[in-house]
C-alpha cells in the first residue's frame, strides 16, 4: 500500500474507504474485483494491529 498512510487514524480511514470499494463491486458482481480491496484492507488492518 501507500507510504502515504502515517498514523493509525489514517489506516483506519484508508481501510474502510477499501472496505467501502470492494462492497460496491460485490454489489455490481465483480466479484473476482472485489478481492483486490479486500486484500488490501486486510494488509492494512493486520499492519494496524501489529501497530498497536
């Protein structure tokens, strides 16, 4: 991901604005698209508890 992403708030941020992504393509069917930002949610979010 981003070097962009410094503090946990802003992880938080980027890893509901993932989560929000790959929902919108579940809801149109792209399900195979769907699994981008999910796996980069779930990179985020294991970062964040590793940081925490």
């Amino acid at each position: 991901m981003s070097d962009s992403v410094h503090g946990p708030d802003d992880r938080a941020e980027q890893v509901y604005s993932l989560y929000q992504r790959g929902s919108e393509l579940l809801e149109t069917g792209n399900f195979h698209a769907a699994t981008i930002p999910a796996r980069a949610g779930a990179r985020l979010r294991a970062r964040q508890d590793l940081d925490s």
